[in-house]
C-alpha cells in the first residue's frame, strides 16, 4: 500500500464534515414514539386508568396529527412525482386513520374503548409506518427532502 494510499484511509471524513440532515431517520423515530405512546395508552385502558387514557390520548392524537400533517406537507407533494400510486394509497391510509382516530377517540370519551379496534388500528398504523420506512424515508434521505 502507497503512502497516500494509508493516509487517505486513515482520515475519518465524516468527522470532518457537520452530521448530515435526514429528514427519514427522523421521521422514523416519530413511529417508534407513536407506537410507544399507544402501548403505553393500551396499558392505561387494561388498567382502568381512565385519567391517564384521556391524558395520553391527547397527545397520541396530537402526535399523530403532527406527523401526518409534516408528511404531507413536505414529504409526500414531492414522492408524488416519482410514486403516484405509492402516494395516493399512503394519503388514502392517512385519512383512514384519522376516521379510526375519532372513532377511537369516541371510545375514549364514553370510558369504551373497542380493544379490538385499538389493535387493528395499532396494526395497520405498524404496517403503514415499516412501508415508509422501508420506501419514502430512505428515498426523502436521498433527497434530503422534509
Ligand atoms: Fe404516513
Ligand atoms: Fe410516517
């Protein structure tokens, strides 16, 4: 191996450069926060906590909203371009989650929760987040889009 050679490969080069931005790895840790926050609601509900239910409810649904809205504002316009279909069928899950979501959140007023509708809708929102995981966010990384 040349000198220059063993020097290039010793230079951390990412060191040198600021963190890169990613616009996924953030929004990813948004589903693992959601997901936590929703265990912990179920929890709650299996508890009788009904206090705790309301209280965590709240900011499970201002969480989600929050999500949903940063997606759809600066994420999905521009996967549009390049994943029509893929883009229709995610805005379409977010408007059925947000039906689930009052549904869910009548259940929550009336201390009646439906566990087996709260689990169906842990689930989809599980399978939603790994399809981004795994398409949108690696490709809004790529494009340092978000
Ligand atoms: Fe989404
Ligand atoms: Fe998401």
């Amino acid at each position: 191996m040349s000198e220059a050679m063993s020097s290039e490969t010793t230079i951390p080069r990412a060191a040198a450069r600021p963190p890169r931005k990613s616009p996924g790895a953030s929004l990813s840790r948004d589903h693992l926060q959601l997901e936590g926050l929703f265990c912990a609601l179920l929890d709650a509900f299996r508890e009788g906590d009904w206090g705790g239910v309301r209280a965590m409810w709240r900011s499970f649904e201002d969480a989600l909203e929050a999500h949903f809205s940063t997606e759809e504002r600066h994420l999905l316009p521009r996967y549009a371009a390049v994943a029509p279909a893929a883009t229709r069928q995610l805005l379409h899950e977010h408007d059925s989650f947000r039906q689930a979501l009052w549904a869910l959140g009548v259940g929550v007023d009336l201390h009646m929760v439906n566990l087996v509708l709260a689990q169906s809708f842990i689930g989809a929102l599980r399978e939603h987040a790994l399809f981004e995981d795994r398409s949108v966010y690696p490709w809004a990384d790529l494009k340092s889009v978000a």
